[in-house]
C-alpha cells in the first residue's frame, strides 16, 4: 500500500503496464523528459527508454493519428493530449478513423490504444484548459469513455483501459489531481470497464456523478443528511458504455435522480440519464429526474467560473427541491 | 501615504524566493513597473516590479536572504497622497476561490495554467472496498406500488398515499380508475377501527346516506366559506292572514294549497328587486361580484331523506297562485323522491320555512354560494301594540342569514323592512 | 542518390523514358530483365480492363459508385511489384492497382463499393489498411505504422500515397513534421493526377511543385513522371534501399494525369477541356511502356486476346461478390467493438423484436 494522489496512481499504471507490456507505448507534448505538464508520466522516461515514453510536435491530430496506426500494427499507445480544450485539433482522426477501424475493416484491425487528456474546470484557468467533453466522445460510436474520482480508481481504471482491446478515452479529473491522497495497493489490478459504483446507500434520492463532481456531492450528502434526507450516490467511472443495471436499480429504489456534471447541460450525460431513468424506472418515479449542470456557455474565466462550477450548495438544493417535489 | 509592498504569488506555485540583487535603494524615487528586486525560484529567476509609483522607504532583506511569500519586500511613500498616516498594506493578488479549501501551491507542475489544489499533508482516504466481499446482501429495491407519474400526481392531489391503493393496470400498475375508486365511501378500514375500540352497545352504527353526506358538505363548506350574519325581526300579518283565508277558499278546488309561502316568495322578490346585494354571489379568485338577474327562489322541502331544497325559476314571473302551484308540485316531487337535477339548479335566494314544524326564530345556514337565506318561523298570537293600545297580534318570525362579505347590515335591515312592509299589507305587492 | 540530382526546389523532374517509349536517361535505368518488364505492362493493362469494366459496372446500375484509376497505371505496378508481402499499405482511395498486387481481390474491392464493408476484410493481402474517405488521415497513420514496426525492430516497410488535394490537409503536414522527427521507414507517394474533383492543382497549392514540401520537415523529397514506369520503379527501389538502411522517410511526387473522372458520379467536362485530356494523353503510362518494348522488340502476347481474358476474370470476381451471402443484422452490430456493450446487444435485440412484428404483419 502506497499513499498515493490520481497523477500517482496514474503514474503507477503506466509504470506497471510499461514494465509487464513491451508493446505499450506512451507519447505526447512534453510527456518524455519532463513527464508532462502535470507530472503524470514523470520518471517513466528515465526507466522504460526514450522509444516507449517520448515528447513529440505539437501536433495533437498526428498524436492520435500515429498512435492509431501503431495501434493496428502490433503497439498499445497510451497517447496524450495536453488539455481537453486540445483533444479538438485530433477530433476528426477520433471520430473518423479511431472509432471506426474495427468496424471498417470487419475486425481486422482493432484500435487498442487509450487516448487520456485531463479535463474539467474550478481551477482559474484559461480558456481551453477547463472543458468537459464526455458528451462528445461518448455520442461516438466506437469508443469507451472513462472517468475516474480518486486515485484508487484512476489506477485500476488506467490498466483496465490499456488492456481493453477497444480505444478508450480516459478522462482525467485535473480539479483533484493532487486534491485527494488515498491508500492505493501497490500491485497490479484492474476495474472494469463499463461498472459503476455506489459509494454510498440511501434511500431517498439517487445522486449520479462523475470524476471531480464526485467530491462536491458527497459535501452536499452532509448537508441533505442534516435535513434528513438519505442520498444514494452512484460514481459512473465510465460515461461509455454505461452502467445501466446499477443505475436503474437504484432509482427504482428511491424513486428520484439527481444528475450532478460539470458540463454543458443540453444534450449531455445528464440528458442520457434522464433518458436512463424514463426508459428503466418510469413507473417508480416520484419526481421529475434532475441535472445539475452547466450553463450553455462556455466555462468562463476565473472572474465569472464561480457562478458556473456547481457547488455542494446547489447540489443539496437541487437535492432539497427533487425531494419536496 | 506609507505603503508596504509584499512579495507576491508570481503564479509559479511557489512559496519563497532568494534575493539575488537589488535594483533599487533607500531613498529612490521610483515609476509603477520599475523592476525592484531579482528574485531566484524554484522555477526562475525573476524580476519583482514595484506596483505603485514612489519613494523608496526601506527594503526588507539583504542580497541571498531567503524571503517568505506575503512577507514584505520595500515600504514606499507613495506619491501625491497626503495626510493618511496609516500604512496601506499592498493586497497581494486575490487568487479567487469558489469554495472555502485550503490552496497550498507547492508542487504546481511548470506551463499548467490556473490554480491547483492540494490535499493537506496527513489527509487521505481509505483504501477502496471494492471487490471486498460486503457484510450486507445487496440492498433489493423496496417494495412499491408501480404508477405513471401521472397517477402519481392524481393521488397526491386527492391526498391519497398511492401506496396504499391496489394496482389493476398491466404488471399490477396503479391506473387513475384504481384512484378514482379508491376515493368513494367504501372504507373498511375505519369501520375495522370502530369495531375495535367499542365493543359495547353504548353506540350504533349507520353508514351515511348519500343526501346525508351531501348536506354535511354543503353545511360545512357554507359554513367555511360565507361570514353568516343573522338579524331577527317580527312582523305583524294580520292583514296577510285574511287574505289567504279568502283566496284559500276560492283556489282550493285549484289543487293548489295556497299557504303564506307564495305570499312570502313575492314579497322577497320584490324586496330583491330593491336590494340586488341579496341575489348575488361574490368571486373572491377572480375579485368580482356576480349580480343575478333572475330571481329563482329556492325553498328548503322536507323529504323522507332529509332537507331538499327544488327552486321556483323566475318567481317574478309567476303570480302568486302560481307559485303555490309550483310550490305545492316541487313538494311532492320531493316526498316521491322525483326531483330532477334541472328542479335543484340555479337558486338565487332561499326561504326555509320552519315555522309549521316550530321555533320562531333560528340562524339558518345560507344556501351557498348564494348571498342569504330567510327563515320563516311560526306566526305566534302575542300583545302586540296598534295605535297605543293592546291587541291580540298574530307575529310572524323572521330570520335573515347574510353573507357579510356582501351584505352591510344596514342593507340586510332594509331588505327585510321591505318584506315586512309588503307581508304587513299584502296589498303594496300588487302596486310594485 | 537520384534525389539529389533532381532537386524539386530547381523543379527538376526524374524521367527515364520519353513518350516514345525511349531511353533518355540511360544511367538510372532500373536493372530488370525483360520478362519483368513484359510483366509490369500485364499488370497495367489488368488494372486498365478493370478499372473501365469497373466503370461499366457502376453504370449499369450493379455498384454503386467507383473511383476510376485511368492513368496511375504505371505508379501503381512500380510500387505493387517492390513491396514485399510483409511491407505496409495504407493506401488513400484511388490505389487499386497497388491494391491488386498486395494480394486484394477484385471481389473485395467491389463487395466493398457495393456497399459491403466485407469488402475491407481482406482474406489473403496481408498488411493491408481499408481505404481512406477521410482525406490525408492515412499519412498520420503510415507514420505510427512506421514508428511501430522500427520500434519492434522488423523488417518491414511502410508505404502510403495521397493525391494533390490531400497534400493541402493539416495531417499531410503533421504527419510528414513526425515522420522527420521519428525517422520511420515510410515511403509517402504524392498520385499527382492534376485533379481534386474539379480543382485544378495550380488552385491548391502556390507552391512550384508538391515534393518540395518535403524540405520543410527535413525529408528528400523528388518529382517523378509518374506515367514512366522505369523512373516510377527506379525511385522506389531507392527510397525502399532508403528506408531499410535506416535513414528514415522519402516523399515521391509522381506526376500524372486523372484520365476518368473523379468519380462515376462526376463529370470533368465542366471543369476542364478535351485538348487538354488529349495532351495528357501522349503521356498514357500504357502507350510509353508498349511503344518501348515495341522498340526492343519484347512484346510477343496477343493484346487483344489478354484483354479477353482479363474481362472474363474481372467479370467472374464480379460475380462473386454480387452472389455474396446477404447483409445480416449482426453485420451492422458486431464490428463495432472488440467486446460489445449493453446497449449495443439490447438495440439489436429490440430491433429483432420490430422485425418479429413486421414478420407477423405479413
């Protein structure tokens, strides 16, 4: 056991994957000698060689389109991408060529090579630098998209992601990078793809959320236990494909769903699970499903980011009004 | 105005630097933006430039002393402001935070742009417990009735607990006709409850008749909702009693009993007339009063369930003998339990007439919505007063309920004066 | 090294035969023996016959659409007869003819424009990629390939074409920045045809010719008469020699000229002129190489007679991949993903029950 923040926990997936998997590679701006912009990749350089973790161009549709040829040519490439706000430029090779080799080609070539950037905001950054695509990704056929809250995840998510023979989009919470240590076992495991966790039982309302949203909602828990109110709150962990079972079965037991995301709320993950909740549990619902979300802006700089990051508060109100409903 | 100037948070997450050279001395008079200070980082080596315009003061610390982020750099008498003896402290700049956290920037990475947070330096979580074996067995969804939203929120308007009710739609689903059947009298369970309690024969038990429950409600909704107001007043109607002595003789072969009602039914109308605060109803949602302007007399008539009480439509049309016609067919009507739901629509005003049963006076309960209602009591024989002398009187009670929303009681006097002056001389009737 | 003879920045071109089918450049003349050369000619004129049936197809209603290859004949022979069986292709759109020699069938390439992605699932050819729709992408892709297989350390080549349009797309650049950088052992072909769709090249790009993009990402870049079968073979024996030494990418500019349209769907008489077809013309790679083994006296086959034989061959493919078994459901769901979701299995499972009920509707 390690105490350990996600860049270590993730440091220490591409670490053991580097070491048990000759085949994996890693690359991106600034991800060789210096380990990348947020330490994430720091050491693996120094100890796998400059041919398995090297820095290339700026260049981010290259990025992915060279990683997907490696991919299809023997290589497992975990390739990354500086911030979200820079997955765009490598866009078209996602959704044009990387989600749909296995299928164009029948099966004959598959893409299994994860694509990580970190993403989200509450952090005064510029712009570019605090977006949360999940919805974009996700709506491609294709891909897996994951997003892990803490660093025991992260870690097993990362080795599940390089193992999974399907591209996946590894999502990584910046917000909480260093914000949260947790005990990690030093060995090799894994979580699977497509499972959803229920971090805590309740019965009143299901709360759903992902990545740094996670933390914000379990302080609003404190708030809505203190007005009586039992939360049930489920972490995704991966937006695609999604845990439908854990989910239905949990609003069929409360009868109300609050989606907690920090991206742009129409046409989203929230709209997705409110879907979810119509489709699995209509008939035990008590209250109209929720999504607390961002505007249909785009994140603002630091001066105006407080009005749009979701708080506790307003997560607990949002819970407040579902409940009284 | 003195002003201390601190080393600030340059944005590369860092917490000291060393002072590397001074480029300015005690004394010095200085521009906003002139550089100050090297300072060596953990990253750079940086130049520090003053923010303000003025005359160096003091510098704090020598060339390779070690200086704290926040901790003061050079003091500068600034330039052009007077009289202020206080030392303005420089605000280093304000890193926003949304939340109350902790911002500690130690290990912030090079070229990251914002603002970081870092976990305090003992706090971590647990180690994940999944794929530990849990004490529980997975938590089954509780049981609960299945029902559309839509049922849902018929239920909850008729404050009826959904789970209670016997689903009959598809897979056992609770269907609005499960709710609209839920909510008539069957209700076993509070007869289950009385049984229980009451073993004895201290009490016997009857379910409510429909015409029982009805009365119940409209009693208590007129109750709830009119501010009843009641005036008594004795009218002397001898006069009135000859009248219909004669004319009782002369219709009876009519089939009509001619009783005092008919005369009562025109005299209220035309005190009506007079006083159309007394045919109206008040609209408190949409803050309106609504004036009738037909004049259908209702009259409270017993029947073998309870009081019914069939309306006289357009009594102004009728003549007196017409409504005793009207009067004496609604009565029957009710007594074979025969009234249409046309004979109990749309009274104006209601007369319950008590007096042949007894009491003189009562404080009758208004027929709501409508604005009042007259009671007439039993003509008693009693001294009464004419031209300064005792004579035998026969005294007719009357008893006026208002809704005193809409009705003054200066206005609820009037109008039954009126009537008295007419039922005191039936005659005045056929002038108006 | 013949790129350093021809330096695109004088915008020499690397030519060894003429139009008449004769020697001007006697020194680089490829060491083949005639019974190699008689082959090369075989292989274009298959490419040739299948390429019109194609086109015949297409307008008989029987495929949906067809990007012909008229007149990259020579390109295409000269490449497909230097890659190996373990090289790498990860062609563009208009590749049949290289296509055909790494061992795709026929079958697969019209299974694939008669709207069957079966088509891609090639059987025998052995490093093949599936074509590129998405303009430029399969430079960036040739370039990973590139990375791995010198990374694994074996002894295989990567080589990947684009037509002058795609040189103008972002990734033409990127990949060829990256290729400099890793040093891979790719060989990227320009199929300058003269033609995107309806924009001529002197519209796509101000610069004086495509190869010398080359020097901007410090790879040897030459322009070669794509329609000389000998300078078209010359070169790729170099840039092959190149990249097996070790010293990294080569860019080939073949010129050449887009004799079809650029689809079935397309019609060049909008946008240029029959003079200028006709002028081209005199450059046919065919014409040159049978002019050429006509003055050597090489030439022996009944011309008319092959072609026969190529129709009734480029036919029965056809067949085949016109009797090919049906689309299945499964077909539209299975490919997507190593290990299909959830969601994927029940929306085919609920599909299967509307089609149950369209069944009982019957």
């Amino acid at each position: 056991m390690s105490v350990m923040t996600i860049v270590q926990a993730i440091n220490n997936a591409l670490d053991i994957k580097l070491e048990e998997d000759k085949t994996v590679v890693v690359f991106g701006e600034d991800a060789g000698v210096e380990g990348g912009v947020f330490r994430v990749t720091e050491g693996l350089q120094k100890k796998h060689g400059v041919e398995r973790v090297f820095d290339t161009p700026i260049a981010e549709s290259a990025i992915v389109g060279t990683g997907l040829g490696m991919a299809l040519s023997g290589l497992r490439p975990v390739v990354e991408l500086q911030f979200d706000g820079f997955s765009y430029p490598a866009f078209n090779q996602v959704i044009s060529n990387v989600s749909r080799m296995h299928n164009r080609s029948r099966g004959m070539y598959k893409a299994p090579m994860v694509i990580r950037f970190p993403y989200g905001g509450g952090i005064n950054a510029l712009e570019h630098h605090s977006e949360s695509p999940e919805a974009l990704y996700s709506h491609i056929p294709g891909l897996k998209v994951v997003v892990p809250s803490t660093p025991h995840d992260a870690k097993g998510l990362m080795i599940a992601a390089i193992e999974s023979d399907d591209p996946v989009i590894f999502m990584e919470p910046k917000r909480i990078y260093r914000a949260i240590k947790q005990e990690v076992s030093n060995e090799k495991f894994s979580i699977p793809l497509g499972k959803a966790k229920v971090l805590a039982e309740g019965t009143d309302v299901t709360v759903v959320a992902f990545g740094a949203m996670i933390r914000e909602c379990q302080k609003a828990m404190v708030m809505a236990k203190e007005a009586g109110i039992s939360v049930e709150l489920i972490d995704l962990r991966t937006i695609y494909p999604i845990d439908k079972e854990t989910i239905k079965n949990s609003i069929r037991k409360t009868g109300r769903i609050v989606i907690v995301a920090e991206a742009t709320e129409s046409f989203s993950v929230g709209g997705e699970l409110i879907a979810i909740a119509n489709e699995e549990a209509f008939l035990y619902l008590e209250a109209p499903p929720r999504r607390v979300m961002g505007f249909d802006t785009i994140v603002p700089l630091a001066k105006g980011e407080p009005f749009y990051m979701i708080t506790p508060d307003r997560i607990f109100y949002e819970i407040e009004r579902t409940v009284k409903f | 105005m003195r002003y201390i100037f601190n080393f600030p948070d340059i944005g590369e997450g860092l917490d000291e630097g060393t002072i590397l050279e001074w480029y300015v001395t005690k004394g010095q008079t200085i521009k906003a933006g002139d550089a100050l200070v090297k300072m060596e980082t953990d990253k750079v080596v940086a130049d520090i430039p003053s923010p303000k315009a003025g005359t160096i003061v003091a510098t704090f610390g020598k060339v390779g002393e070690v200086i704290n982020v926040g901790n003061p750099l050079i003091e500068l008498e600034i330039e052009g402001v007077f009289g202020e003896q206080a030392v303005a402290v420089a605000k280093a700049p304000q890193v926003t935070n949304h939340d109350e956290e902790k911002e500690v920037e130690e290990e912030a990475a090079a070229g990251v742009v914002g603002t970081m947070e870092l976990a305090e330096k003992n706090a971590f979580l647990p180690a994940s417990d999944e794929n530990l074996p849990k004490s529980e067995a997975v938590a089954k969804p509780a049981q609960k009735v299945l029902a559309t939203p839509l049922a849902r929120a018929m239920a909850k308007d008729l404050n009826i607990d959904i789970n209670k009710i016997t689903g009959t739609g598809p897979s056992g689903r609770v269907s609005k006709t499960d709710i609209e059947n839920y909510k008539p009298s069957k209700q076993p369970a509070a007869k289950q409850r009385d049984i229980q309690m009451d073993l004895t024969d201290a009490v016997t038990y009857e379910p409510l008749s429909q015409i029982r429950k009805a009365i119940a409600k409209n009693m208590i909704n007129s109750k709830q909702n009119a501010a009843h107001m009641s005036i008594f007043e004795e009218v002397e109607i001898s006069g009135l009693i000859r009248v219909r002595e004669k004319y009782k003789k002369i219709y009876a072969d009519r089939d009509a009993k001619l009783t005092y009602l008919p005369f009562i039914v025109k005299a209220v109308v035309q005190a009506l007339k007079q006083h159309r605060q007394l045919n109206s109803q008040i609209d408190m949602e949409n803050e309106r009063m609504i004036y009738k302007n037909r004049y259908n007399i209702a009259i409270a008539v017993d029947s073998p369930e309870g009081l019914v009480v069939p309306v006289i439509k357009d009594a102004d049309r009728l003549s007196i003998f017409e409504i005793a016609q009207k009067i004496t067919e609604l009565s029957g009507k009710a007594r074979d339990r025969k009234l249409t739901l046309e004979d109990m629509r749309d009274g104006t005003f209601t007369i319950t007439n008590y007096g042949s049963i007894g009491g003189i006076f009562a404080t009758p309960v208004i027929n709501y919505p409508q604005a009042a209602i007259l009671g007439i009591g039993r003509i008693v024989k009693k001294p009464v007063v004419k031209d300064d002398q005792i004579a035998v009187g026969n005294v007719l009670g009357l008893s006026l309920s208002v809704d005193h929303r809409i009705v003054d009681g200066g206005e609820a006097s009037r109008f039954v004066n009126k009537i008295m002056e007419y039922l005191a001389d039936p005659i005045s009737l056929l002038m108006e | 090294m013949i790129f350093n003879d021809f330096d695109p920045r004088e915008d020499k071109i690397f030519r060894i035969i003429d139009n008449d089918g004769k020697v001007i450049n006697k020194e680089l003349m490829p060491d083949l023996d005639d019974e190699t050369v008689v082959q090369a000619y075989k292989h274009m004129l298959f490419f040739r016959t299948a390429d019109q049936m194609a086109v015949s197809y297409q307008r008989q209603g029987r495929m949906y659409t067809f990007p012909p290859c008229m007149g990259h004949e020579a390109i295409h022979a000269a490449s497909g007869m230097i890659m190996r069986d373990q090289d790498w292709l990860a062609p563009a759109f208009r590749e049949v003819g290289i296509m055909l020699l790494k061992g795709v069938t026929l079958k697969e390439i019209f299974l694939y424009y008669m709207g069957n992605e079966e088509g891609s699932n090639y059987k025998k050819a052995n490093h093949v990629l599936p074509i590129s729709i998405s303009i430029g992408s399969q430079f960036l892709h040739a370039t990973g390939i590139g990375y791995s297989v010198k990374y694994q350390k074996k002894d295989e080549l990567v080589f990947t074409s684009i037509g002058d349009g795609g040189t103008s797309e972002g990734d033409f650049s990127e990949a060829l920045n990256f290729a400099g950088v890793w040093k891979v052992p790719v060989i990227y072909t320009i199929q300058n045809n003269q033609y995107a769709i309806s924009v001529p090249v002197r519209n796509q790009t101000k610069s004086i010719n495509l190869a010398i993009k080359s020097y901007a990402f410090g790879l040897p870049g030459i322009k070669v008469d794509g329609n000389d079968f000998f300078a078209m073979y010359a070169i790729y024996k170099e840039a092959t020699e190149y990249a097996k030494a070790g010293n990294g990418a080569y860019l080939i500019e073949a010129l050449t000229y887009r004799k079809g349209a650029h689809t079935t769907s397309d019609d060049p008489t909008k946008y240029r002129t029959k003079e200028e077809e006709m002028e081209w013309a005199k450059t046919d790679p065919l014409i040159r190489l049978k002019k050429y083994m006509d003055n050597k006296g090489i030439w022996k086959e009944n011309e008319e007679e092959l072609i026969a034989k190529y129709k009734l061959e480029v036919d029965k493919q056809f067949e085949e991949a016109e009797n090919m078994s049906p689309y299945k459901l499964e077909d539209v769901f299975q490919h997507m993903y190593v290990d299909m979701p959830d969601d994927l299995k029940r929306q085919k499972a609920d599909y299967e029950q509307f089609l149950t009920w369209k069944e009982s509707r019957k």
